[in-house]
C-alpha cells in the first residue's frame, strides 16, 4: 500500500512537471493486487451466485452504477440510508423502482470477511455493474479501482443530474456529455433498458388520455393490459418490460424495438425521433457487436465519472452507513 502511494506521488510530480495531466494516477487497474488479490475474483463469484438465485440482480447493477456514477461521482452516495444527519438518496422519485439494495450488502460481507476495510463500495458497485453485464450476455468491460466511498448524499442534486424518463433528447445528450459521454455513448447507453422492467407510473403519460400517436398500437394493447389505471398507485408493483422477446439479455432487440415504435419511455423511443440519435439507433439495430463495443466503451467512461481518490473519502465497512471511527 505504502509503495503503491509512493509510486503514485513519484508520477504525480513527474507528470506535472511535465504538464500532463495527472488522471491516470487517480484510478488504476487492479488496484488491490497488493491489498485484496482475491478482490476482483470475490465480486465475480458473488455476483455469479446471485444471478443464479436472482436473476435480475445483474440487472440492478446496470442501472445502480448509472445512478450513482450520473450524480456527482462514482461513490456509492446512493447505498447510504437516512440515519445521522443524511437523506438518503433512495427516497428520490428517480431512483423509483430500484431493487436488490440488500445483496450489494452480500458482496461487501463476502469482501470483508477476506480483506477487513479495504475494498471500497463504489468499487463495487463498479465492479458488479461489469460482471452483471456479463451474466446478460453483454460485453465484458476492462475497469479500473481506487475509488473511495463519499461520507454524504447527493440527494438535493438528483433532479438535476438523472434525466427523467419524458426529458427532451437534446436535455439527456446534454446531461450525458457533461459527464464526457457523446451522443454515441449515450445512444448505447440506453440500450441498457433492453434489460429490466419500468413501472406504469413511467408509462402511463403515453397511453392515457390518448395514446401516443407515434406507438406500435399492438404494443399500446399489450401496455395498456399491464397498466390498466391512468393513475397508478406508486406502492402496487404494475410494471411492463421494454423487451418482451429477451428482458434478461444485453443485446440490441432495444433497438429493433425502437425501429418498430415500441420503446417504452419516452426518452427511448425519442432516440429514434431525434434525427441527431437515430442513425446510431439504426446502426446499433443492425449489429450487435457495434453495440456491444459502444456499450462498453461508453460504460466506462461513465464508471470513472469525478471519482474520490484522496483523504475526502473513506473505505466503508457497511456500503449503508458512513463509518463511525
Ligand atoms: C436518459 C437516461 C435514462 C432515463 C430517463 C432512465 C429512466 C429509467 C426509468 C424511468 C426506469 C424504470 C424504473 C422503474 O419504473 O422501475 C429505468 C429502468 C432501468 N434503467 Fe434507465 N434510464 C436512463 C438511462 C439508463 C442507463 C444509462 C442505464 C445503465 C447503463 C439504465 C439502466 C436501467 C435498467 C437496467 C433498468 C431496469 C431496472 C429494473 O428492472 O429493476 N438506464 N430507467
Ligand atoms: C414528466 O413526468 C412527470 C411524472 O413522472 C410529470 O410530473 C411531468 O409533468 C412530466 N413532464 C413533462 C414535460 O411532460
């Protein structure tokens, strides 16, 4: 650990000296080779066994990165509950319908009983988003480690970080590219809804009074038999699934769905309206490789959004809770 600081001041100074830019020092590949061999290997098996047992774990981890890495930073600001002074995240209405909090917790006991206090939870929540995306059939990402764990919550700052699901497309490329990821990435990005399921609070803004004249009208029938009432009641679980043919896989149906007018939110099927997004929806829908490849490109960038590296974070020893000390 010592060496692996030393080292990082030494090219620190040297890459300033130089008028580079110091990012590289910040995160690095297997950052826990000396500390926590096993790090990235623990996560993996843990990750795999939830899937076995809840599949739609792997799922959670998609979209749990994404809302943590689009606020502020990559640093598991989300896991925190409201107790001593914090609000917790969890209580936005954005972060409506996120699950599986509880085996985040599962993976962390598994990396303390082998490396007490060392594996940070923003790792991962980075690392498990990765090896999930693999359980789904997606592209395996190479990601790097170091980051800390924030000691607060970002909730005042949610409303204007994650785009909600009726923003206008020129509004989300915006929010995307403050956090470097171009209208390519975000265009692959999004293809991460070709997993999972959305809640009919989400929907029903396109199917009642009218519906949407741009929809699939096969597709508003089969929308409007999951979501029979115009307004929802938030605590029944109604949900419908943008992907009928394969929810649990990563693949680009997302977009051969938006060819055909059946995306479910409105900022989906806005991706092919908008003539910026859609020759990209067109090529993601024609080769899934070319999405695969911009997914994980894109996938990155977004896990090493303004991650904490120094002494203004910590490594938590319950991902739920900032550490006592
Ligand atoms: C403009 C950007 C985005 C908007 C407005 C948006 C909005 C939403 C909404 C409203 C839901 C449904 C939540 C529910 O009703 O339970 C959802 C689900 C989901 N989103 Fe996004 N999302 C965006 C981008 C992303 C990105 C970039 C990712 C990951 C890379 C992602 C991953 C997911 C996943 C995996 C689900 C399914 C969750 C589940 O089944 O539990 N989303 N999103
Ligand atoms: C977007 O949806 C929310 C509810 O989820 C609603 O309060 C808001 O008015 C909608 N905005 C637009 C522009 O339709």
């Amino acid at each position: 650990m010592a060496t692996q600081k030393l080292l990082c001041n030494l090219s620190l100074i040297f890459l300033l000296f130089f008028h580079f830019h110091y990012g590289t020092c910040e995160l690095q590949l297997n950052y826990y080779s000396q500390t926590c061999p096993n790090a990235e290997e623990i996560v993996k098996e843990q990750v795999i066994s939830l899937y076995h047992k809840h599949g739609n774990t792997a799922v959670s981890w998609l979209r749990t990165l994404f809302h943590d890495c689009m606020v502020q930073s990559c640093d598991a600001s989300l896991l925190l509950e409201s107790i001593n002074g914090i609000q917790s995240e969890k209580i936005s209405t954005r972060n409506m319908g996120m699950r599986n909090f509880k085996y985040i917790n599962t993976i962390k006991d598994a990396l303390e009983s082998s490396c007490p206090m060392t594996v940070s939870c923003a790792d991962i929540l980075a690392l498990s988003a990765r090896d999930g995306a693999v359980m789904l059939g997606g592209p395996r990402v190479e990601m790097k480690t170091g980051r800390k764990d924030s000691k607060v919550s970002h909730l005042a700052e949610i409303d204007a970080s994650l785009p909600n699901h009726n923003d206008s497309m020129m509004y989300v490329l915006a929010r995307f590219q403050s956090v470097g990821i171009d209208v390519e990435g975000t265009v692959a990005l999004l293809g991460a809804h070709s997993v999972g399921r959305v809640h009919c609070l989400n929907i029903v803004d396109r199917l009642y009074p009218t519906v949407d004249p741009t929809m699939d009208p096969n597709y508003a029938k089969y929308l409007m038999g999951r979501c029979p009432h115009p307004n929802p009641d938030p605590t029944v679980v109604e949900y419908a699934r943008s992907d009928r043919e394969s929810p649990m896989i990563l693949d680009n149906m997302y977009y051969k769905n938006l060819m055909k007018n059946k995306g479910l939110l409105t900022v989906d099927q806005e991706l092919l309206s908008n003539p910026i997004t859609s020759p990209y929806v067109e090529k993601m829908a024609a080769d899934n490789a070319y999405f695969h490849e911009q997914f994980s490109k894109a996938l990155l960038i977004l896990s090493e959004n303004n991650p904490i590296t120094g002494d203004d974070g910590e490594v938590r020893t319950d991902c739920r809770f900032v550490n006592r000390d």
